[in-house]
C-alpha cells in the first residue's frame, strides 16, 4: 500500500494521484512496446488521449493497491510452501479484467468504441476482455506489486508536502487540460 503516515486528506490524494499517473504512464509505455516491438505494427498513441498515458492502468493500479494490500502481507502456506502469490495472481487476473471490461463499455458509451479488439483470441467476451490478456495483466500486475510499488513507496515516503505539490499540480493539470481538449466535441 502506498506509505501514508497521519498526513492531511491532500496530501494523500495528492500521493494517490502521482501513482495514478506513474502507473497510466507505465501503461502507455507497455502498450506503445507491444505494438512496436512485439507486434511490428509501429508507433501509435496508444492511449485516447493526447499525452503518454493510459488512464485504465493508473485507475487499475489504485485498485489493485487498494483491494490486495492487505492480503499480499499474509502467509498462506501449505506446509512450508507460500502460496499467497497463486491467490494474488488469480486476484490480479480477476480484477484487471474486470477494469478492462468496464473501460470498454465506458469507451463506448463516450467514443462509440473501445480501444482493443481480443475477438483474434480464444476464450473472449466480445472482443472486450480474454485469457490470453488477462493472464499477461496478470503477471504485469504481480510485477507491479512486488516490484515497482514497494520502490515507488520508498520514493514517496520520503517525499515531502512541497515536493508532492511541485509534481502533483502540474501533473494534474496537463491532464485535465489534455481531457478537455481531447473530449470537447463529446460536451458540444
């Protein structure tokens, strides 16, 4: 979980809003590798608005972190064998498809689409979700926690209020500003 102290309810939205925007970042840049290097379809913005960011993985990491942080520090064991990383997983795999499937519909409903289309893999729901992503948001996302979150942490704990700001409101504004810009025709 992000480290928090007793701080102020700004302080940590503001603490929430740079992972939010670390991991969307992240995101556009696993999406923009996929398509370069391992699919050969060379670059695009892969994400549906202007900047390097993909929303659904900032609002996908807050979820994981908010709904799995308690259980990524308890030991369940058989024998001597851990297996709550099998139970992170399979909850990983469940919750970052259902984020992805209710993008899809939120896509639509404002854009008349969505974004991907898994009617290529087996074992899919609409185009809209599928094993085959599903297991890589899966791993993706144990990555993601046991690797990048705990880092990021550090960096935040030591991080202070007038720092946070100085990353926090220009940060949030370029994305507003970029949201608005980019949605203007959906308002009109």
């Amino acid at each position: 979980m992000l480290h928090i102290e007793n701080r102020s309810l700004s302080f940590i939205i503001k603490k929430y809003y740079i992972c939010f925007m670390f991991y969307a970042i992240m995101g556009w840049c696993y999406e923009v590798f996929l398509e370069v290097v391992v699919y050969h379809w060379g670059f695009s913005n892969r994400g549906f608005l202007f900047g390097p960011y993909c929303p659904v993985y900032g609002f996908g990491a807050i979820i994981l972190i908010a709904c799995l942080h308690t259980l990524i520090k308890k030991k369940i064991k058989i024998g001597h064998i851990s297996i709550t990383p099998i139970f992170i997983f399979i909850a990983i795999c469940i919750i970052t498809t259902t984020v992805e499937l209710i993008a899809s519909y939120i896509m639509e409903v404002f854009t008349g689409g969505w974004m991907w289309d898994y009617t290529q893999y087996s074992y899919n729901f609409q185009g809209r979700i599928a094993l085959n992503p599903s297991l890589r948001f899966g791993v993706g996302g144990m990555v993601f926690l046991y690797l990048f979150q705990p880092l990021f942490d550090k960096f935040l704990k030591n991080i202070n209020n007038r720092s946070l700001s100085l990353l926090f409101w220009p940060l949030l504004a370029i994305f507003l500003l970029d949201f608005t810009v980019k949605n203007i025709n959906i308002w009109q």
